[in-house]
C-alpha cells in the first residue's frame, strides 16, 4: 500500500472500512494546499484508535471524504507524565506546548505561580499546537493542554500518588536525585522566568511526592527547562528505555 505523506487528525471514529468526512479547513489544506487529488492515501489519527491509512474518495476544496483501510499503527500512549509549567512569553509557551506533546507528555497544564509573566493564555490555541505537533511527530495521541489554573490550587487538590519532578532552580549545580524514586505516575514543575517565591519552594519542599530536582550547573530559560527536564525523566523512567 502507499504510504500516505500527510497525517491528519479526525474527530471522528476510525475503523477498516469507515468513511471520514472532511470540514472545510481540512478539506482546503488537503486539496488546495496539499494538492491532493481522489486516490491519494493520508493517515488518519483521533487520539483513541491508532493511525489508519485512508484514501481521498472526495476530494473538494470546501468539502470531502476518505475511506480508512488498515491499521497502520495502534494507539501508542505516553507514559502517564504531565508537565506543569508556568507560562511565560507566547511564543516561548507555544514551544513548551509543542516540545511537551513531541516528547510524549500525556498532559499539559498551564499553571500561574506568585512570579508568573502571564496571566492569560489561549487554551484552545494552546490545543491546536499540541495536536499539530501530534500530527508532526508521528504520534497517535494528542495530550489534553488545560485552562490556567493556580499552582496552590493544584496541590491543594494533588492525588498523592502521582510524583512530582520539582525542577528548582536554587539547586543549580546540586546531584539529581531523580533515579532512586519509583512511581507510575509523575508530573514535571517548571517556574516561570522569575522563578519560584521562597514561600512556593518551601511548600513544595515539604511535600513527600514532590522531589527538588537540579537541572545542572547553569540557569535554563524556562523552554529550555522544561525540554531538558522531559529528556530526562524520558530517559530515566519513561519510554525511552
Ligand atoms: N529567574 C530565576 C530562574 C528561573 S528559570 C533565577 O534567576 O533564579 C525558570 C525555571 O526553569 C525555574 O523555575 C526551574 O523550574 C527551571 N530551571 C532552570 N534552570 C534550572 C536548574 N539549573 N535546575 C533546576 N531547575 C531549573
């Protein structure tokens, strides 16, 4: 079978057989931008039923429709690893959000802490990045990025087995201490560019699931932090190994 060159996600069930209808923004970027024409195979992903090879049976700028062949991939879920940041410029939270689905994050959630530069943010841009990184990467799953929430709030609520990565920057230069701590469920901290307020870091000190982690010798912006910390993490106790 061909192999389709684009990737596209559908909101809609996939199965061998299925016909997908297109809406107009998908329809537009196959067949006007793309080129496509009626015979052409794409891989269709929805975040549930893995990835299937269809074939272009419509093919109208303003409209059309496939039809899925087989399976081509299952559904392969990240490691359950949330990444909690803090959000900062725009352009430099789009790239958290994109590098955090790229590197298989299974949630994505915006946080604002006592130093935070942003108190807005777009979810539902923020959405659309991480499903276009999905697409990009060859991933079958699309992580959920949620509303902006307070960091008091979200541990005050904490489920107390999941652990958290507390990635603190008052230890640069310090050992990791990441390796000996065992645990499924786990959620990476970053700061904002201000950094955490002493009374954050004292609080999370003290938490037993939050383990201060350094991230080496030198200061990291936080988009460079937060890559860094998922390599890490990946490396030691996700899918990467
Ligand atoms: N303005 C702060 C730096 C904030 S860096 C200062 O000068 O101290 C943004 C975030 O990245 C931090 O809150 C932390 O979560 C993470 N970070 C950056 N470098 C780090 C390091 N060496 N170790 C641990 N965390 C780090």
């Amino acid at each position: 079978m061909v192999q389709a060159k684009v990737r596209l996600f559908v909101d809609h069930p996939l199965t061998q057989g299925q016909t997908v209808p297109l809406d107009k923004d998908q329809s537009n970027y196959l067949f006007a931008v793309m080129r496509l024409q009626i015979g052409a195979f794409v891989a269709l992903f929805n975040g549930v039923d893995g990835e299937y090879q269809a074939e272009v049976t419509i093919a109208n700028k303003r409209g059309g429709a496939l039809i899925c062949h087989a399976q081509s991939k299952p559904l392969q879920l990240p490691p359950d690893l949330w990444l909690i940041f803090a959000p900062i410029k725009k352009v430099r939270t789009d790239f958290i959000v994109e590098k955090a689905a790229e590197m298989g994050a299974a949630k994505i959630v915006p946080v604002s802490t006592n130093f935070t530069n942003s108190e807005r943010i777009r979810q539902d841009r923020l959405q659309a990045h991480a499903l276009e990184a999905a697409e990009q990467c060859g991933g079958t799953y699309v992580p959920e990025v949620t509303d902006l929430q307070k960091l008091d709030r979200l541990l005050a609520e904490w489920d107390e087995t999941r652990q958290i990565m507390f990635c603190d920057e008052a230890l640069v230069g310090a050992a990791e201490v990441l390796g000996a701590v065992q645990g499924d469920k786990w959620a990476i901290l970053i700061g904002p560019e201000g950094g955490f307020s002493e009374s954050e870091r004292q609080k999370l000190h003290a938490l037993p699931y939050a383990h201060p982690v350094s991230l080496g010798p030198r200061i990291l912006r936080a988009d460079t932090a937060a890559v860094a910390a998922m390599t890490v993490w990946q490396q030691h106790l996700g899918d990467w190994s």
